[in-house]
C-alpha cells in the first residue's frame, strides 16, 4: 500500500513536470504584471532538487564509495495557489533503491503574510534541522547532527497548517499552527514516523513560535511544541500514551567584517517525553529522550583571494541521548565534527569532512553536493 | 452529602488533570495567536527603507548561499518566492521586496 502510494506520488510528480515544463516555457515569453487576477493559462512550474555523491574512510581504514542520493522536487504556482513535492532516492543499506515521497502540500497565500497549508510536512516539528539545512548544497559538513534523524519525526507528518509572519514593532515574529496524524510509537518506546493511516483516533497538536528581535537581521530565535493524547496503536497497549515533544533553535549569520566575511551560527535542541507505559521487554523506563546540535561556520567571502574566499571552514557538536533502561538498539552518543567545504558557486560544493563519534568511531568524508 | 462533595471534588480532579497534557499547549499556542494576531502589522518602519536587495543578501543568506537574480527568470522567481515563503516564513514585504529585486535581473 505504502509503495503503490509512493509510486502513485512519483508518476503524478512526474506527468506535472513534463506536462507542464512546455506551458511554463512558453508562458515565459509573455509576463504577467499582476499575481492578483486568475488569467488562464498562465501557470508556472519549475523542478529544483538537489544531488549527493563521495566517498568515505573509516577509522580502520577501509574507504568505500557512498552510495548517493537525489531529491527532485516540483514546484507549481497558479496565482495564489502553489503546490510542492520532493521524491527522494538513495540506496539502502541492501543495496536496492530506495524511493520515498519527502513531502508534498497545497499552499494558498492568504495574504499579509499568511499561508494556509495541507497535505504532507517534512520534519514537524523538530525546528529547522532537517527541514530546512539538510540539503546537501546547503549544509557544510557531509555529517548531520547526532540523533537528528533517530526520534521518529523526521519522515513527515500529514495534516493542515496556518503559518504567518507578522512585524511587532522593529521585530518579527514568524508562527505555525498544525494539526496533524502524529507519530507512531514501538513497542519499546520509541517513537516512529507516521503511517499512511492513522493508526488511532488521536491527532497531533503544533505551534512553532519564532522572534528575530531585529527585522533587518537574520537573527531567529524559535521554540516549537507539539503533543499528542496517544502515539500507539488503536487496541494496544500504548494507544493512551502521550507524546510532548519541544524543540528549541537558533540562528544566526552575521556579516563580520572584522572577520572579512561571514559566520553562521546554528543549534539545536529536540527534546521528546513520552508518558508512562510499561514497554515490551523492559518494562517502565522513564521515557525522556533528546537530541541537540550547535554548528559554527566561517566563510572569509570578502577577502581579495578568489580561492579562499570560497573556502568555509566549520565545526560541530551534537548529541543524543538515550535514555537509562531502554532498549533502543544505540546507546548515548556525542559526535565531533570538523569540515572544510569549497563553494565553486552559490549551488555547488565540495566537502572535506572529519567526523569522530563516541561508540561508532570515526570517518572522513569527501563528497560533492549540487542543488539541480 | 460528604461522600457527594468528595465525589464531586474527585471528579474536577480528574477533569483537569485530563487537561493537564494539552493544557501547557493551549496556554503556549493561545499566547503566541494573541501576539501574532494583535501584532497584525503587515509593514514596519525598517523595513520600509530597506531596498530588496539589502534584503534579498540579508534573509536568503540566513540559510544558503543566495542565487544571483539572472539564475531564473522572472517567472520562477514567482514560485521560487512561494516555495521559500513556506520554509522561511516571509513577511509579506520581505516577499514582495526580494521578488521584486530578483525578477529586474
């Protein structure tokens, strides 16, 4: 069912951009003045993604070839209506492809700064990371976070969303409202991603709140939560068991022209409490998890060498934490990472990638990313 | 006449602690609607004398690496400006200033 969905997904992603590439390039001959008025015909669609490919040694030694990974991702707007989805392919671990829809939603701009959304979001709600830096032409490092894709969310979650962006004062302040199915729970405590059908009565309830204190700087300091009455199946055991999950984040990336360039500071905190059930082999644990990173770039884009200027250089930590009792299958874990990465342009890059883990050890990676 | 009282207390108990889960959500999301909507102003005084260039190089950058604005055209600009609105959440004369900017290539 899921991949005759994932399938479905895929082809209707693919009769839009071949359907419709012709008309938008046709249509660009002829400009439209105004957004606010349906004219017939005058559609615009345009497919981006982006492309990931290198190779990895580990620390004893061995060097292989990764295995690489695509998104393609379709964007149509029709006046105030717009539309997206992403497909995603990568080889799994068993060497087979692996196709998947990364999310896909119908967006109306209401105006003044609202957007009424439905359909499927990536990554609700654990703040910026992976939505929004996990592309890998925007992210520096080969590496992500410790954890970041470990709590079960990060697949995407189907429902409706209100977002809007409003000033207060000199301020910004940026909001998400959703409801959506919500996440699944194992047997073992472990929250997973949805499923194509709600697997109980329950929804999920989000906000995601955000405030840069200055309008005319990217300073963005966001909180998001969201909870669910129960996770777990209709008829089991752990359908009443409730679900809180906060995330914390901030970023910021200043111009420093002390520095002759600019710095990119970004971090992270999920956090994920799940109520009280006695769990399949373990029995009751105190079900608290989380995951954090804090990331650090240097850019010298202002400096009179065309080389170094395409030069950044970065460092990160993060963090996720198990916790005491449960049988997750991965203990606690901090990762170290250090990158040099080489823009060619503002869409292509080359990464250089040391990343040292606690329990799983160490690696470097050499890969290109390229948003298409 | 007691053992009524205690059983009504008992359920009040009950009631609230049942809200006890969503109640922190409600106060937080109600909190941020009351500030989101009473906020309510599409523009501010800074941003008014911003050009869409200053703010096309200050928020593009915030996440990647900005496009030049001869990297598309003028009409993939338009959904380009749609698809980062739902990522990053523009104000609507960021929008209106950076696709501006961006489609006089």
């Amino acid at each position: 069912m899921k991949n005759g969905y994932t399938l479905l997904a895929g082809i209707l992603l693919l009769l839009m951009g071949v359907c419709l590439a012709p008309v938008s390039r046709s249509m660009a001959q002829s400009s439209s003045s105004s957004d606010n008025t349906f004219s017939p015909g005058v559609t615009k669609d345009l497919l981006v993604g982006d492309f990931d490919f290198g190779a990895s040694v580990t620390g004893k030694g061995n060097m292989q070839y990764d295995a690489p990974a695509v998104s393609l991702i379709n964007l149509y707007r029709m006046n105030k209506f717009f539309f997206q989805a992403a497909i995603g392919g990568e080889f799994a671990d068993s060497g087979n492809p692996s196709i998947g829809v990364k999310f896909m939603n119908i967006n109306y701009l209401l105006g003044n700064g609202w957007e009424l959304r439905a359909g499927q979001f990536d990554a609700m709600p654990f703040g910026r990371f992976p939505r929004t830096f996990d592309p890998s032409w925007i992210w520096p490092l080969e590496a992500t976070p410790k954890g970041m894709y470990a709590l079960g969310l990060t697949d995407g979650d189907f429902g409706v969303m209100l977002q809007g962006a409003q000033y207060l004062g000199n301020s910004v302040i940026r909001s998400f409202f959703y409801v959506t199915n919500g996440p699944t729970i194992s047997d073992n405590g472990l929250i997973d991603a949805p499923t194509i059908s709600d697997n109980n009565k329950f929804k999920m309830y989000g906000v995601r709140f955000s405030i840069s204190p200055y309008a005319l700087s990217n300073l963005e300091i966001g909180v998001n939560a969201a909870y669910t009455k129960g996770a777990g199946a209709t008829g089991s055991a752990y359908e009443r068991v409730p679900v809180t999950m906060w995330a914390f984040d901030f970023n910021y990336a200043p111009t420093v022209e002390s520095l002759n360039g600019f710095v990119r500071l970004r971090g992270q905190l999920n956090l994920v409490n799940v109520g009280h059930a006695n769990w399949a082999n373990t029995g009751y644990f105190k079900d608290n998890s989380s995951t954090y990173f804090a990331m650090l770039a240097y850019q010298p884009s202002m400096s009179e060498n065309s080389f170094v200027r395409k030069l950044m250089f970065s460092t990160m930590l993060s963090h996720i934490q198990v916790p005491k009792g449960a049988n997750w299958g991965r203990p606690s874990d901090t990762q170290y990472d250090l990158g040099l990465t080489y823009w060619f342009n503002w869409r292509t890059n080359l990464k250089f990638n040391y990343s040292l883990t606690q329990h799983e050890g160490n690696a470097f990676f050499i890969h290109v990313g390229v948003q298409i | 006449m007691k053992s009524r009282g205690n059983e009504m207390k008992s359920m009040l108990k009950k009631f609230i602690s049942r809200l006890h889960g969503i109640r922190l959500f409600l106060v937080t999301s109600g909190i941020g609607l009351a500030i989101a909507v009473s906020a309510c102003t599409t523009t501010s005084p800074v941003v008014k004398n911003v050009s869409g260039a200053q703010l096309w190089a200050m928020k593009c950058q915030t996440c990647h690496n900005a496009p030049p604005p001869n990297q598309f055209s003028p009409q993939q600009w338009d959904v380009i400006i749609a698809h980062m609105k739902t990522y990053a959440n523009l104000t609507q004369p960021e929008q209106d200033k950076i696709v501006a900017f961006l489609k006089q290539r």
